[in-house]
C-alpha cells in the first residue's frame, strides 16, 4: 500500500473503520503520513457521521440556504479543511495535492467526542435537550409551505445541530425530506429519505412520506416511458410539455396577439371542463395567473401570456399530475409522450 498514490489509499483507506486505520498507520513511517492525510478524514467524517455538505447541497437545490448560517457557527465541529490546508505544501512525493498537517484527525477526533459522551449522564442530558429540539422543528412546520423562509432555515439549522451530536438520526433526514417536499423539491426529499431509510429501516414517517413523495415523483417525471411534465427543480415545465403548452397557445390565441383574453381563456376551460366557464371564474384564474398584460399590437388586456399558461400547469402538475395529462389529452396530445397527434 506504500506505493499507492494517496487518492487511490483515501479510497482504500475509507473501507476500513477508524481503529484499522489507525492500526494500519503503525506498520511503517510513510503509511502513517499516508493515513495522516487531512482530505482522508475529512472525508471518513462525512462517512461516518453524515456528509454534511450534501445536507447543504440538497436544501439549497429546494430553495433552502443554510450555508451561510453553518459556515459561521460556532456550536459546530469542525468539518472542512482550514483555508491554510486546501493546497498542499509539503514537498514529499506522495502527492502535493494532499496536505498532512493533522488537521483533519483533530476535526475527527473532535467530532467523535460528541457523538460519543464521556459518562452516561451526559448522554441522557443530551438526548433529552435534543428530542426537544426535534419537537420545536415538528412545531415550526406545522404550518406547512406558509411557514416562511426564515423559519424553514431556522428549522434546517436545528436539525443541523441535533445531527452534529446524534448522527443516526432517522428522523432529521426525515424533516429535512419533508421541508423539500413542502418546497415541491422532490428529488432532494426522496435523497434524504433514503439516507434516513438506511440509517433506520422500521422508522414508519419515513416509509409514509417516502411512497408519497414517490408517488408524485412518478406523475411528474413520468414511469414506463412516460414524457416528465416538468423540469428536475419542479418550478418550470419539461421541454416536451412547454412544446406541448407553446402549440395550445397559439390554438387558442385567436387574435395572435400573443394574450388570451377572457373569450379567449374561456375556450381553454371548457375544452378541459367539458362545459362552459362561468365568467367569475375566468375572471378568478385570469387574476390568480395573469393580468394586465400588454399584447403584440401595445394594447393592454385582462389575459394570460404564454408564461401564465406555464405557470398553471406547473402549479396543477404539483396538485395532480394526472390531471395535467388529462388536459392534454383532451387538447388532442398523448398523455404519455406528450406529443401533438
């Protein structure tokens, strides 16, 4: 193993646990600097408590940005390399990419020491103050996406703060899952869902939310070779579908001056309805995703433009994604390829 460069030890090194590597450091001087390498236990952290900047990266993918706020806290480990050990400056051959200062054994070993308290009092101190914390972020959610930005970073950062100290904790990926899935983010929810599901496959929530948040997966992305109805961030719709909405517009866009008009708009919900649209509800859906829009010709009309459309459809899709293939299909699309027939 001597004359392994030190990224392809790192891999190695990482199928053992911590007291094989540490016996493996023993055996010789240049395996104990290979197995002193920061990058190595910064990443044995991540392995065996948590990979924490994946937790960041997939609340921020649903619109959640902690990053900051753990970055600058000072009631947690240290986890990252220090800026002074980013860039390799000793001059041995193993690999000048790699730095060996001991600063990753020391955010290691430090981390350790919480996950794993000196007296059993201390531990039960800790486990009471942290199902604490767990119940306030329940508290903090209970208002659903309405709850606000700020308390969805508040929330996330808690949790943040009980994973520093209980890193098997099911239920923090758990509530982390559901503030992505009440940010319709459903691929980081179904991601931390499944590190919760390996950490404790009998936590129930977990298997509840889980087929849930699948379930709209499957609508919105599509299964068996269906077309996805939106893009990977939920928030606009697919290629095909923007096609799909793009051709209906101008369908129904019968003056070609780039907005439906109330006449226009009706002609849309009686086609998905089956019936004629009373004009209060027209005039409803017109102010929920519309307005004044200027038109081609500079008028200024009470209408939809292209995006409204869009817009709709993302948030119907986000209701009920059957229900948007249904529409198409009324429209004279397939529901599975989405295409024009």
């Amino acid at each position: 193993m001597e004359t392994l460069p030190q990224d392809v030890f790192n891999q190695v090194a990482l199928e053992l646990d911590a007291a094989d590597l540490g016996a493996l450091a023993l055996v010789s001087r240049s395996l104990g600097k290979m197995a002193r390498c920061d990058q190595l236990w910064i990443e044995r952290i991540a392995a065996d408590f948590g990979d924490r900047a994946l937790i960041v990266d997939l609340l921020a993918e649903a619109g959640v940005d902690i990053a900051e706020q753990i970055e600058t806290s000072t009631e947690l480990a240290p986890w990252r390399l220090a800026p002074s050990t980013q860039h390799g400056n000793d001059g041995d051959s193993i690999d000048r990419a790699f730095t060996h200062t001991g600063h990753g054994l020391r955010c290691y070993r430090e981390r350790l020491a919480r996950v794993f308290p000196a007296s059993e009092d201390e531990r039960v101190n800790r486990v009471k103050h942290f199902e604490a914390e767990i119940d306030q972020v329940k508290l903090m959610l209970r208002d659903g996406p309405q709850a606000g930005g700020d308390v969805f970073v508040e929330a996330a950062c808690r949790l943040v703060l009980v994973q520093e100290w209980f890193p098997v904790s099911a239920e923090c990926y758990y509530l982390w899952a559901l503030i992505c899935f009440m940010h319709n983010a459903l691929k980081p929810a179904l991601v931390f869902l499944s590190i919760g599901h390996d950490i404790n496959r009998e936590f129930v929530p977990i298997h509840e939310l889980k087929a849930e948040v699948q379930s709209m997966a499957d609508g919105v992305f599509g299964v068996s070779g269906q077309a996805p109805l939106l893009d990977a961030s939920c928030t606009a719709p697919s290629p095909q579908l923007a096609k799909a909405l793009a051709i209906i517009f101008q369908r129904f866009d019968r003056d070609r001056d780039g907005v439906l008009n109330a006449s226009e708009l009706g002609a849309v919900v009686r086609v998905t309805n089956g019936q004629p649209a009373p004009a209060a509800m027209v005039t409803q859906i017109i102010s929920a995703f519309g307005g004044q829009i200027q038109a081609r010709n500079g008028r200024s009309v009470m209408g939809w433009d292209i995006s409204s459309l869009q817009g709709f459809y993302v948030a119907q899709t986000m209701q009920d994604p059957q229900e948007t293939r249904q529409d198409l299909a009324k429209f004279g699309f397939d529901p599975h390829t989405l295409r024009n027939i």
